[in-house]
C-alpha cells in the first residue's frame, strides 16, 4: 500500500472536514456575487465541502484583465468543467488554482484564491507544496524523455518519498487507467507510448505526488477520439477521490464529464451551476447562445 506523507511542515493543511452523513452542509466562505452577473441565480454555490473558491478574482497580463472579478465555489470530489470560446480567460482561470501564473512575467493576479481556508496568495505560502497538492494535466502530453516508470517516480523522488517506489509507481499507473498497457515495459522510453498513454502518464505522474485536487486544461484535445474516450472515463473514475477542474472548449466533453460547468465569457463567469441545468435551462441569454452555438 502507499503510505501517506508526513506533512509536518505543511502550512497548507487543511481545515478539518466536518459534514455528517446527512447534515446539512456548512455553507462554506461567503462568496459575494461577481457585479457583472446579472442573476443571483446564475452564480451558485454547491452544496457539499468547499475544495476551492475565488473571490473577485481578476488576473491581468501587463496590465490587461484577462479574469475579471470571477467569485466561483468549487466542491469536494466532483469534476467541474470551465467552459467558454477560446481567448475568454480558462486556463488563466485554472493556472489561479495552484499559482501557475506566478510562473508567466507580466500576469498580475488581484482577489482571493482559497484552498479550503488558506489563501494561495497570502505570504509565506510555499507555491511547490501548493503545486503538490493541486497538480495539473497539460494539453499536450509532456512526459519528460525518461522511462514511464521514471516519469511517475520523478516527483515522490524529489519530495524524498519513503516508502516503496515501485508500490507507489504501480498504484499511480493503476489509477491513471495505464498499468495492464504499461507493467511490462516500464523501463521503456515514456516517447515509445501513443499520444494517449502519454496523457495517461502524466496522469499518473501527477497522482505520484498524492494531491487532493487535479487541474486539467483541455486535457483530451490533442487525442483521437477513443485515446479521448478513455481520459472522459478516466475523469469520471478520478472524481471519486480527487477534485477535478477541468478546463474544456468541448461541450459535449463537459457535459459528459462534469458535475457543474462554469461559462466564462470575455473573462468574466457569466453562469456557473450544475452541468445538466446549465446545458438544459440555462439562466444567462449568453449561456444560451455559446450552448446553442450561435457563438463559438
Ligand atoms: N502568458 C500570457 N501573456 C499575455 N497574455 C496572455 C497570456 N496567456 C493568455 N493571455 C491572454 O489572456 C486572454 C485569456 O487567455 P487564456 O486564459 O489562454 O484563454 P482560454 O484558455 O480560454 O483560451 C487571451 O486574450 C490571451 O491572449
Ligand atoms: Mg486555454
């Protein structure tokens, strides 16, 4: 089995998770409504544990807002789908989540990001062990040009993992939905493997490390349609145990994969509420015109 980390010098523990098998929840951090939505209703929050929320978030690139004030409330192990026409702000909007921005000269990130009670932002929090715990899937597969076992041990081995490599390797590999094609050539070059099982091992890469939440920025967009299948599947297997934010110009893909959608429009989130509503009975005129395709 894997053994868990110690987390003794953790400054981003979380708070502890209080819900009751029936309870009604505790609300969660009070989110005031982003002024440019025009319904209350458009903007909800979820009912559950809050995993991660924004408020007032806005990010700029030298100077020019490309997130514009998005309050958002993220719940616990569901998988919620960023939507919107390309440029609108999404993966600026997901790389907030673990400060992936801080690595872009000229983006200047304004508001609140919270991972449970912590502010990402606030000083003193250490933006390696936010990354640990909020990985992230990329949109074309990059496994580094080592082996897929390599791959998946690289980030246990740098954090000085203590327990057994390989068990930890093989667990990882299984989650990703990867190990029966990969357990007899794991010392392979990861560069031998199919687009698929390349995003797959980046996965399973990004598992390695144990975070509680995964980022996915298109993560299927660059795959054929049954390498896509198996990531949508995969997703839906994830969200059991792990927080998934997926960014995702497919609609149908969010449909399929997620709990909640958020639509974000010229950076501004414009509705943001279960998926199936959103697709259905959307409250927003503009939801309605990019789901009906009248913009794209
Ligand atoms: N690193 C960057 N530097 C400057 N501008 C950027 C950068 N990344 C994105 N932008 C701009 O921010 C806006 C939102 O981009 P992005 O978040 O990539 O949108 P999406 O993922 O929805 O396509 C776009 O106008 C884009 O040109
Ligand atoms: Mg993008």
């Amino acid at each position: 089995m894997v053994t868990p980390r110690s987390d003794s010098a953790n400054r981003l523990r979380p708070t502890p998770r209080p819900a009751q098998p029936g309870e009604e929840r505790e609300p969660g951090p009070s989110v005031p409504h982003a002024p440019g939505a025009r319904s209350t209703e458009a903007i909800i929050t979820p009912p559950g544990e809050v995993e991660l929320a924004t408020r007032r978030l806005s990010v700029y690139y030298d100077g020019t807002p490309a997130v514009r004030d998005v309050s958002v409330v993220i719940p616990n192990q569901r998988a919620i789908a960023f939507i919107g026409p390309s440029g609108c702000g999404k993966s600026t909007l997901l790389r907030c989540f673990n400060r992936m921005n801080d690595l872009l000269p000229g983006a200047r990130v304004a508001g609140q990001v919270l991972f449970h009670d912590q502010d990402l932002y606030a000083p003193g929090v250490d933006a390696v062990e936010v990354r640990r715990r909020i990985g992230m899937v990329f949109q074309k597969p990059n496994p580094f040009p080592k082996t897929i076992y390599d791959n998946v041990a690289f980030g246990p081995r740098i954090n000085g993992y203590r327990g057994s490599l390989d068990e930890l390797v093989e667990h990882s590999l299984r989650q990703a939905a990867l190990w029966n094609e990969v357990k007899d050539r794991l010392h392979d070059s990861a560069l031998t493997l199919s687009g698929g099982q390349q995003q797959r091992l980046c996965i399973a890469r990004a598992l390695a490390v144990e975070p509680e939440v995964l980022l996915m920025d298109e993560p299927a967009s660059a795959l054929d349609p049954i390498a896509t299948q198996k990531i949508e599947d995969l997703i839906y297997e994830l969200k059991q145990r792990y927080t998934v934010v997926i960014v995702t110009h497919n609609m149908q893909q969010a449909a399929r994969v997620s709990d909640y959608t958020a639509f974000l429009y010229l950076g501004e989130l414009v509705e943001y509420g279960p998926t199936q509503s959103l697709f259905t009975n959307p409250v927003e005129e503009r939801t309605e015109a990019y789901i009906t395709g009248r913009f794209g």
